[in-house]
C-alpha cells in the first residue's frame, strides 16, 4: 500500500514537472540527490555509517562537491561546522597527495550511487506514466521534454508506449519550428507579433535536450 501512494504521489510529481522546461527524469533525479546531500548535512553528518561511506569514496565526485557547495549556499542554515567534519574524515588521504601519492578522489562517491537508483527508479516511474495515452498526450503538449540521454534509455525499455517514439519526433518538431519563428519575429519587420511560450524558451528546451 505504501509503495502505491508513493508510485501515486511521484506520478503527480511528473505532472508537476510538465509544466517546467526541463528533462523531468533530470530534475527527479537532481531533487533526489539534493535531498539527501540536506539530510545528510541536516542530520546524518555524526553518523558514523555515513561517515564511513564517504571516507570510501574516497569523498565526493567533483560533481557533486560542486553540488554541495551550491546547496550550502542556499542553505546557510545548515552551517559548515558540518561538512568541515565530513572533510575532516579525509584528512590522512589528502596528506599523502600533498607528499606526491595518486589517489582518486570520488571513484566510489555515495552520492553517485544514489544518483544511479534514482535514475533507473525514475525511468520505470516514467515509462508507467506515458504507459497511459492521456498522460502520453499531456506530455507531447508540455513544455517538458526528455533529454537525449534519458531519451535513448527508455527507449531500450520493450514494455515502453509504442507511440512514444512519435511523441519525442513530434516535440522536437514543434520545438524547432518554435524556434524558427521565434528568429523570424526577431526581425524588426515581424516584432510587433507575440511571442508564445515555447518560441521563448525553445533554445533552453534544445539546452536541456542536449545537456
């Protein structure tokens, strides 16, 4: 019962996101991550399993220190008494690279590990979503768009909405005629014609497409 009303709240979730220009598999995944980069910060930093996890790593991927630092900032609330201690834990690593020893940082970074569950949770929770042909047709008239990579990978799914395919063609069609009209009313001859929504954002939905 439980995992029902979780699938049912994520597949709202999904909802949600088709009306930001955006991969939402990406943002899903970004949102999963960034939870528990506050959790751990918040509440887990003393926790001597998650400290073991991190000296593992050994640390953070560059990614995601650059993904920490951000979140950080954003959250001054969470000090920096704590990530101090996390770093603190690498302190023997980080000295014999100073005395000219190779190690690679972030090779078993935690956070890459959470970051591949959540992604492969949320292509399933994807392909159930489109799975239906009124979810299917509110995603092709979104503003939202899988990204190539996340793209490719369902595709790879043979339980997948055989019209997805036509779907993904047809945005990127609208996409790029967006964008062709968005160029044309640039022209001072054509300016005094609205912009729409998608002729706007069409060069950040190709952005995101490609990232």
């Amino acid at each position: 019962m439980k995992k029902e009303v979780e699938s049912g709240y994520l597949l709202g979730k999904i909802d949600e996101l088709l009306d930001r220009v955006g991969c939402p598999i990406c943002d899903l995944t970004f949102e999963s991550v960034d939870d528990n980069i506050d959790a751990l910060f918040y509440e887990n930093v003393n926790d001597p399993s998650e400290r073991k996890k991190f000296s593992a790593g050994p640390g953070f991927c560059s990614k995601h220190l650059k993904m920490v630092e951000d979140h950080l900032k954003v959250h001054p609330e969470l000090g920096i008494l704590g990530v101090s201690v996390l770093y603190g834990t690498l302190s023997e690593d980080l000295q014999k690279v100073g005395d000219g020893n190779k190690i690679e940082f972030g090779e078993n970074c935690q956070l890459c590990a959470i970051e591949r569950d959540s992604e492969k949770r949320y292509l399933d929770l994807f392909a159930q979503y489109i799975s239906n042909d009124e979810r299917l047709k509110k995603y092709e008239n979104s503003v939202s768009m899988l990204c190539l990579r996340h793209f490719n990978e369902l595709t790879k799914n043979p339980n997948i909405n055989p019209d997805f395919k036509r779907v993904q063609s047809s945005k990127m069609e609208k996409v790029l005629n967006a964008l062709k009209e968005f160029i044309r009313k640039s022209d001072y001859r054509y300016s005094k014609e609205p912009v729409s929504l998608m002729e706007g954002e069409a060069w950040r939905m190709i952005s995101k497409f490609l990232s």
